[in-house]
C-alpha cells in the first residue's frame, strides 16, 4: 500500500491527526454502490471528479485511515487499519498488503505504547488490521497498554458463536481470530453498547446498520464538537442520498435510518444514543475516513467553506483554523 499522508486539525484543546494508511481508485460505483444509479454521479460530477470518483476509469476512491486523538492527558486512537501482511484471501488490496501504519504514527509522535484507548468503531478488516502483532508466531496486542473499546453486538456478531458473522465474507474468521480474539485474553476489551464514555472527551454511540454494532465517536472539548463517523458513509455520495448503501452493508434499512432523519418507526429519536448525520443534534461538519482528501463536510450549519451543490446543506471545508462542530468521517 502506499500514498500514506499525515495531516493535523485542532478542536478545541484536542490535536486531531489523520494518518492515511492508504489511498486510491478502488470499485466502481455500480459495484460499490449497487443503488445508486450512474446519473447521480453524472449529476454530482463537478465536485466528485477527482477526488471522489475517477471518471475516466469508472472507480470510486476511497482511503484507508486512522484518527489520532491527543488531549487532556491522553492519546487515542480510533481505528487501526488494514495491518500487515495479513491473510486476506479474495479481498483484493487487503490480502498480503503493505502497511507503514505504525511507522507513521511514530512520525508524529505516537508509539503504539502511548495509547490509553483504542476505538474499533465497527470490526471490519480495514478497521482492526493493527489491533494485533505477529509476535514469533502469535498474535498479540499491538497497543500493549491501552484498552479496546469494542461494540459488544459486533463482537457477538463477528466472533465464534455466531459463525463468524455467518460465513457471509470468508475472511471475516480470519480477521477475527488474529485481530479481535488476541485481545481478550489480555483483559484489553472493553465490549459496550447503546453508549459508552471513554474519557471527558469522547463518547461512543450506537449507530447500526452497516454492521450490528456499527458506531459514532463524539468528540466535544471547549465550544468544538467532532463526530468520527466510522463506515456510516463511504463517499459524499451518501450523505447528499443517504437512501444509498455501499455493498457490504448487512442491514440497508437500518444504516440509513443511522444516517438520515428519515426512516422507520423504529429509527432512533433526537437524544437516543444512535446517530443520524442530518438530524438538527447531530449538526456538524465531516472530515473523512473513506473519504478521500484533507476535507471537512459540514451538515445544516452555516460558516464559511467551498460550496457543494447539496440540498442536504452539505459543503467541504479545508483543516486549518476550523472550529465549531465537525463530523469526521473515519
């Protein structure tokens, strides 16, 4: 993997740092995106071309990253990677890929030993990758002295007594078995759900659908708030439309209820630990995971930023003197 990038935003008294593990094309929309049709990326063109879709080609570009969070005494990290040369069978780039990961977190000054909390916001095999090390033959935590937040419903999901997820991707044992299952056995995890407090800066919410325990990491220090929102959206695309799911979605109707307002009864209220990115309390701007590009997506607040042709009140905004409310798109 390569195109690793290193990139710093201040909230409040926290340094947010973005360390891209990897970036570039990847699916094309159909596959990717298999509702949405190609006139929505015809329509949208103008500001999804480069950065977002690779026109030409038909492919969508994504990016591989982590979150570095350092205030009020601690570091945390949320989301490891795709890790090392891992055992990935017809996953594509993920099986035997290259990573620089830990390398460049030691760039900007975070040694896997520093880190009190490490976030798997959902446990997917570009989410856990670092988790674990290869330690002459056995797996073991990477981040010896931090806890493991972990969603319980995707531990449960995702772990023996449910099959592996169910046999639904086949690697998904594999990912498992070298970097969730290593960690207990330490005493690391800390499985949660509905919501769960890390520090006094970051809470966990709910936000299901993509998987069962699929979630949000709040961030609130001073009068800035971030919102990191794992794979609740992996382009633009879906914010603008969040009726749209990306191909390895397990539950549609759910994932779109955690992105949008709309959805049904049983679609979380204002004030329920599950997040929506157009509900009025969740307003606040975006910076990406899978999105590619030093950007910040605001949703129903005005300041100033680089317009978007978006009825959903989305526009992109560049790190660098923001302040206010951001949803980070991890």
């Amino acid at each position: 993997m390569s195109d690793a990038r290193i990139e710093r935003i201040r909230l409040g008294e926290v340094e947010v740092i973005r360390v891209v593990e990897w970036q570039g094309a990847y699916l094309p929309p159909a596959e990717m995106f298999p509702t949405t049709p190609a006139r929505l990326w015809e329509e949208h063109a103008e500001w999804l071309v480069p950065d977002h879709w690779r026109r030409g080609e038909d492919r969508t570009v994504v990016a591989l990253q982590s979150w570095v969070l350092r205030g009020g005494g601690q570091t945390i990290v949320i989301d490891t990677g795709v890790g090392h040369d891992r055992d990935r069978p017809g996953m594509g780039p993920f099986h035997r890929g290259r990573s620089r990961l830990i390398a460049l977190l030691g760039e900007v000054g975070v040694p896997p030993e520093s880190a009190e909390f490490v976030v798997n916001t959902h446990l997917h095999v570009d989410h856990v990758g670092w988790n674990t090390v290869d330690a002459s033959g056995e797996w073991v935590p990477r981040f010896s002295h931090a806890a493991y937040p972990i969603p319980a419903a995707d531990d449960a999901h995702y772990g023996p007594a449910q099959a592996y997820g169910h046999g639904w991707q086949p690697a998904d044992r594999l990912v498992y078995e070298d970097s969730i299952a290593p960690v207990h056995p330490a005493g690391q995890p800390l499985l949660w759900e509905g919501a769960h407090r890390v520090n006094g800066l970051l809470t966990l919410e709910s936000a299901p659908g993509y998987t069962p325990g699929s979630s949000v990491a709040r961030l609130v220090s001073g009068g800035d708030r971030a919102a990191f929102a794992g794979d609740l959206v992996h382009s633009p695309v879906q914010i603008d439309a969040p009726c749209h799911h990306s191909n390895s979605c397990l539950d549609s109707g759910r994932a779109e209820a955690s992105r949008s307002a709309r959805g049904p009864p049983s679609a979380p209220a204002p004030g329920d630990a599950r997040s929506s990115l157009k509900r009025e309390a969740f307003d606040a701007p975006a910076v990406p995971f899978h999105v590619p590009q030093p950007v910040v997506a605001e949703v129903g607040r005005e300041r100033e930023r680089s317009p978007v042709p978006d009825p959903g009140n989305l526009s992109l905004i560049r790190p660098g003197g923001t302040s206010g409310a951001a949803i980070l798109l991890s």
